[in-house]
C-alpha cells in the first residue's frame, strides 16, 4: 500500500472498546465479495485461485446458521471505519457502531481455509497478542497442527536467525493487526503472506488477506477461530464436509477471571 492511500485511513469517531457487546439481530444483506490484493504476485495469485473457488458456494449458505454468527458478535465493529474496512461493513447502528456483513465473513473463512490448506501443517504460524486470543488461537494450532505464537511477540522471533527460539513459518495468521503489529512486521520483512483478522478500524498494511470479524470479543474469536480449523481440515481431507469438530465452540472461548483481564 502506498504512503498516500495509508495516510487517507482516518478513523470517523473515537474508538471504543467492544468487548462482550450486545447482540445484533439485524440481517446483512449479501454484498459483492472484494479481493484484497496481496503485496507478493505469487500470494496474490493463490489468494485470486482460492477466491474464485470459493465464489461457487451457494450465497445464501452459511457456515453457521446466521443467527449462531450474529449472537457471537462476530458482526459488531467498533466506533470507527478505515477507508480500508468500508467494501465490508454492512451499515452503522445508531449508537456509532459499525456493522459488518457476515456474509463476507463467510466468504473470506473459506477462501483462508483453502489458502491455509495448501500449507504443510506446521509451517503455518498464528500470533494471538490479546488475551481473549489466546484460546481460540491455542486450540486452533492443536487441531490443525500450526504453530502457535501466543502472548507477547518477541522481537526477532521470525527475523533473527540468531534467535535460539526463532520459528521459520511459510504463512502466518495474526487475530489483530494492530496488536499483532510485531508480528507483521516481521512477517513483512522475511516475505511471508499475512492474513489478519481485521474490525472496521484496522489498516490493511502488510496484509494479504482480511478476515473482517470482530476481532476483541471472546465468544467471536472462540466462532472464528472453530469455524477456520473445521474448515482448514475439511480442505485437507482430514473431516468430512457433513462432520463437527470433536470440540465446541464453548472449548474454543477463553477462561479468563477479572484478575486476569487486568493483568492483560
């Protein structure tokens, strides 16, 4: 992304916290899928493949039944918009929130499925800073063999090749761009693709592909982060499209206590 095409993401109104937020009921209207294209021509190819074939999914068929996603909040922004998260928000609420369409949501979990299925299994990496991430994001390496980098990310963790505790992932998935920032700049910096989980007030710097989700909420990451390892293993081969995961999304959400929080 260029320098001027950054500098006009300016937010609309003051960010607000969005944890835990009440449910949406409102319906999202389908909306027309927009590529985000990606900085490598050889990402961006593979990113385009697995577009188109997730375009032939019937556009009314969700993942989940859209009253599970809208429950969960995974369509809940925050209080403000980037000009990057616009083609995906949906509407804004009278109360200053912005909403976004969980068809897209939909959408983008398949093409990641397929773009992450394509990667020998360890050899993808998922960062998870926040703390409500921390749980989905542990559970999701458990299931489909990535590899997890959850807490605070060390500086040359992916870049120092000096680094005793350096990982050498092929791909990485970070649960928010902006708290995840280390992470992606490092990524950027070997040449690895990022997809990111993105609200309506992160930037698409150095990112390759967008899930957009509310990406602070517990029982959202937990939805996210369930629907992504069963779809990354039904790509694989590894569970039939008719057949769950042998956990629930109740396994998937954190258990933090209020000290817990505070710490974080």
């Amino acid at each position: 992304m260029s320098e001027d095409e950054i500098k006009q993401n300016e937010a609309v109104e003051e960010n607000q916290p969005q944890e835990e937020l009440a449910e949406e009921t409102t319906a999202e209207a389908p909306q027309e899928e927009q590529v985000i294209p990606a900085e490598d021509a050889a990402v961006e190819g593979e990113i385009a493949q697995a577009e188109e074939i997730g375009e032939t999914q019937p556009e009314e068929t969700l993942l989940l039944p859209r009253d599970t996603l809208l429950s969960a909040g995974i369509h809940i922004g925050t209080r403000m918009k980037t000009l990057d998260m616009e083609p995906f928000i949906y509407r804004v609420r009278p109360d200053g929130l912005f909403v976004l369409d969980v068809k897209k949501t939909d959408d983008r979990i398949r093409t990641t499925a397929k773009f992450l299925s394509r990667y020998e299994h360890s050899k993808v990496a998922v960062a998870a800073t926040r703390l409500y991430a921390h749980e989905p994001v542990k559970m999701f390496c458990k299931l489909t063999g990535a590899t997890p980098l959850i807490g605070r990310f060390i500086p040359g963790q992916l870049s120092n090749p000096q680094y005793s505790n350096r990982v050498d992932p092929e791909v990485i998935v970070v649960s928010d761009p902006r708290a995840d920032a280390q992470a992606v700049k490092e990524a950027s910096t070997v040449g690895i693709p990022i997809v990111a989980l993105c609200s309506t007030d992160n930037e698409f710097a150095g990112v390759d592909l967008v899930i957009p989700t509310n990406n602070k909420g517990r029982r959202a990451l937990a939805v996210i982060f369930w629907l992504l390892a069963r779809q990354v293993l039904r790509e694989r081969g590894e569970l039939a499209a008719d057949k769950d995961l042998p956990v629930t999304i109740e396994d998937f959400e954190a258990k933090v206590t209020r000290e817990d929080e505070e710490e974080g």
